[in-house]
C-alpha cells in the first residue's frame, strides 16, 4: 500500500504547526507521512482539544472520510517538518481494488480502533499519574531514543499536549509528571522527558485506581 501511495500521490511539505487535514472539511485526500510527525487532535465545543494520536513516516492520515466520504472529525498538525505523499480520496478508493490492499487497510484500521478501546478501558480504571505512566510508556515504545542508562522520548510533545492525550487537565497532568519526577522514573526538561524507569512506569500504568 505504501509503495502504491508513493507513487501516485504528491509530494508536500509542512512547517511546525501547519495542519495537513482540516476538522470538519471535506475528506478529499488521505496523506501518507514520509518525513516528521504530526498530531491527530480534535477540538470540542469547549474550544479544548484533545489529542487522539501521533503518527509518523510510513503511516496514513485521513483515511476514514476518503473511505465513508464524511466530513473530518479530526485535524492532523505537524509538530515539527513534515514531508508528505497527498492523493486525492477518488484514488485511494481506486487503489483498494488492487489485490491485497484493502486487507491492508482494514488490518490497519482494526489495529488503530483496538488502541482506541484499550485507552477508554484503561482511562476508566486510572488515575491521572496512571494515565500519564501509560501515555509516557506508549511514546518511549514508539518514539524512544536511548540514552545512558535512560530512554528519551524524542518527540516534541508540549505538556498541554500529554495532557489532551491523556485526558486530563493541565494541572493534573503537571502534578502527576510532578509524583514522577521525585520517585525517580522519569527527568523532564522544555519538550523533553527522558524516561529512567521504565519498568516502574509499566507498572504504574496498570495500576487500577
């Protein structure tokens, strides 16, 4: 599907903050991300937003309206350069009728709702500090760097950010980051968090509250 999208889509790029898909307009494209890692994020009536994912080079964005045709429930921003493959929805349509793609992509899609119930699951059973763990556990396994005798999460995430992530205020999540500081697990700096205990952090993170 990959090799597919690359060669018949565009390519475009994206500075930090610019959004590839727009909340509520029509699904006309799907963008595959080659380079740099963008936000899947949605805005409430409260005007909060909330974070649903991030995803990053070799993975697809705004397939759900391309494939039902709705409009956008979702924005995707780039949280730092990104270089993208564009092809409009009529040709990501097309090209499910190729052998073995539209398996690929239902297999995708069934991964990504998967995740989704697990994290309403586990919201339901944690506190703030577990939401956090979970949250920081996820980004060392998909975006960590090792360092020393510590993983960094090489992700410019901000803390508002991990907050909407983890569905919980700001203050919240700023205490909870807090109780992870002084047991030790984790060391944070300005869009930087180095994970020291990751064991600890699983730990916490199933922790039923």
């Amino acid at each position: 599907m990959l090799d597919a999208l690359r060669e018949q889509g565009r390519t475009a790029t994206f500075q930090t903050g610019e959004r590839l898909l727009h909340e509520g307009e029509p699904g006309n494209r799907v963008a595959l991300i080659v380079e740099g890692r963008v936000k899947v994020s949605h805005v409430g009536s409260d005007g909060r937003e909330t974070v649903l994912d991030f995803r990053g080079p070799g993975e697809l964005v705004g397939e759900l309206s391309a494939l039902d045709q709705a409009p956008r429930s979702s924005s995707v921003t780039a949280i730092e350069p990104v270089e993208a493959r564009l092809l409009p929805a009529g040709a990501f349509r097309a090209l499910l009728d190729r052998p073995g793609l539209a398996e690929e992509v239902l297999r995708m899609l069934s991964a990504r709702f998967r995740d989704a119930d697990r994290k309403r699951i586990e919201f339901g059973g944690s506190d703030s500090v577990g939401r956090a763990a979970a949250r920081l556990v996820e980004l060392a396994e998909r975006f960590g760097e090792p360092a020393g005798d510590g993983v960094v999460i090489g992700l410019p995430i901000s803390q508002e950010e991990l907050a909407g992530w983890a569905a919980v205020s700001r203050a919240g999540m700023a205490n909870a980051l807090r109780t992870l500081r002084e047991l030790g697990w984790i060391e944070t700096e300005r869009r930087r968090i180095t994970v020291r205990d990751l064991d600890a952090l699983r730990a916490r993170a199933t922790v039923q509250n």
